[in-house]
C-alpha cells in the first residue's frame, strides 16, 4: 500500500489491474485501517480515472454474491449519493411509485454515508430484513416488484471499509462505484450523479457495458432532478437541458427537499409521499424522477405519459401497496 500511496500522492493514476488488486486486497483485509482512509482520501483531493473505476468494479463484481434476476429484466434507480445536500429518499420513493405503476425495480443501496438517510437506513427502519436469499428477493419482485439489495450483505468485500466511510462523513470514490457493483447488473440503469465530470464518467462506462440507462444531475448540485434548478440528462439518444418549467413543473426551493435530522424524520417523509399527505414540492420530485426512470424503461413512451403513470401510481395507492408487500415479505 505504501508504494501505491506514494504514486497516488505524486499524481499517477493506477491501471486497471492494479485498481483491481487493490480492491481485492482491501477485501482480503491486507490494509488497516489507516491505510484504507488515506487510499480513499487521495480521491477526495482528485478524480478517480475511468480504468480505476473499471479494475475497481471487475473486483467487486467478482467477489459479489451471484444474483441472476434477468427473467424480470429489472430496474434500478440509484443516486451516488455524496453531493451533501441531505435530501428525503427521493430514489427510493421512485421505486416503488415506478413498482406501483407495474415496473420490475431490483435497487442496490446501503446506508448513508454523507447523508442522515440512506435507503437501506430508511427501509430498515420499517422492519426490512436484508437478505440475499433469492427465494425472498424472487417472491418479492413478484408481487411486489421492487427488491432491495443492501450492498455489504451483496458485496461482502465492502464490509472492510464501511466503518472507514462512515467515520470520515465524506464523499468517496464508493459513492461512484455504488451503482456499478450491483450483483444483478441490471441492463436497465437510471443513475443521479453530484457533478459533471461524474455524468461523463458514467456515460462512457454505461455505454462500454451496452446499458440502457439515464443520468441525471441538477446544476445546483443534487444527485437526481430536484427541480431547485436546470438539470442535464443523458441517455442514449444524448444529452439534454431542462429547466423545471419544462419538464412541467415550478421551481421549489432547496428546503422543501431536506430530508430531516434523524432516520425517523426521513422516513416520515417517505411514508408522507407514499400516502399522498407528503408536500406538493416532495411529491413533485418523485414524480419527475420515477417518469425518468419509466422512460429508462420504456424509451418509446414520452415523458408526459411517464409522469401521469407515476403520479397515478402514488395517487391510487399502488406504490404504498408495493413498499407494503415488499416490507411484509422482508420480515
């Protein structure tokens, strides 16, 4: 590790395989941890390259627990998380508002690191048991159609660097490698990214893996479209600029997002939108980034049938009856 910090600190970039045995090392708990929090820390001073996320991802994936969901042909709808905004779980309301509107979501997520509330704090809270067990992750996709894959059960290698994470409270390069590590390596991946360079990123790797996929970031800063500002998109048709007005909607202030103090807040406000008591700003949130994810799904449909099969969705009850099945059957 000693030689590897020392090339990183003098501002050379590992290659795919090096990236690789790193990761694999870390797992293999080779590293303490002061050596993990100073490895992590050199990408706080300076971006991870795209071979360095690829060797990184190749390694995860290969020590992941195997989990093959591609009869369902699932979704998964995830922001990196660390753009220090502390938002509600507005990616994991849009699951189950596009679960609700007849959409199969398997969603890869963890704890918040940057953040009061991750999805697994929030879907915790209610009573979810993670598991890996495909019987229940199956059962689930059916009849709820959302599963949830909590990454340190899913990525065992992850375990080594969780309390590192969390005892730093600040963006890491695990935030972007979260999206790209789901076991199920889902075709269908709608992503929110916190800057621009991200977007790029992530556009060239989506486009190697042959995904069908949407990457949205709002130039104030937010992982996902807030609405408090113009937001960028890329697919694979290109790339897009929408102001709020646009995409249908007023622009809300960044308070009317703010996620709460405590886990318990945050997940009021969850079960708020869910049961249509949530504000006209949450819900408006949700619905534009559940349309999004619809449209990832099915880019023939316009945006405008989108976002009604999503506001349907909340508005008929159907999403709160996806998150219901699906923490039952997660008991």
């Amino acid at each position: 590790m000693k030689h590897l910090l020392n090339r990183l600190f003098n501002h050379q970039s590992l290659t795919k395989q090096e990236a690789s045995e790193v990761m694999i090392n870390i797992a293999a708990g080779k590293y303490s941890e002061v050596e993990i929090a100073a490895f992590i820390s050199v990408y706080l001073m300076r971006s991870i390259e795209l071979e360095e996320v690829i060797g990184f991802r190749e390694a995860l994936l290969s020590m992941a627990i195997p989990m093959d969901l591609s009869e369902f042909e699932p979704l998964d709808i995830v922001g990196t998380g660390g753009d220090g905004k502390n938002t509600f779980n507005i990616s994991t309301c849009s699951c189950f508002a596009v679960a609700g509107a007849g959409y199969k979501v398997a969603k890869h997520g963890n704890y918040g690191a940057t953040s009061v509330s991750g999805s697994s704090n929030v879907l915790e809270y209610f009573g979810a048991k993670f598991t890996t067990d495909m019987n229940v992750v199956k059962r689930s996709l059916e009849e709820a159609n959302f599963a949830y894959l909590h990454a340190p059960l899913c990525n065992p290698a992850m375990k080594n660097v969780a309390p590192v994470r969390k005892n730093l409270g600040v963006r890491t390069f695990f935030n972007v490698l979260g999206p790209l590590i789901s076991p199920v390596r889902p075709h269908y991946q709608c992503l929110g990214v916190y800057n621009l360079k991200m977007m790029r990123l992530y556009n060239y790797i989506y486009q190697s893996l042959g995904c069908q996929y949407t990457i949205a970031f709002s130039l104030d800063g937010y992982d996902e479209i807030s609405l408090t500002d113009s937001c960028k998109i890329v697919n694979n048709n290109g790339e897009f600029l929408f102001t709020p007005e646009q995409l249908g909607y007023p622009k809300i202030e960044q308070k009317e997002l703010w996620g709460g103090d405590t886990i318990g807040e945050a997940s009021q406000i969850l079960l708020n939108v869910l049961d249509n008591n949530s504000t006209i700003a949450q819900r408006n949130a949700v619905v534009i980034n559940s349309a999004i994810a619809i449209q990832t799904r099915c880019p023939e449909k316009s945006l405008e049938v989108c976002k009604a099969e999503a506001l349907e969705s909340l508005e008929s009850g159907r999403a709160k009856a996806a998150f219901v099945k699906f923490e039952e059957i997660y008991k």
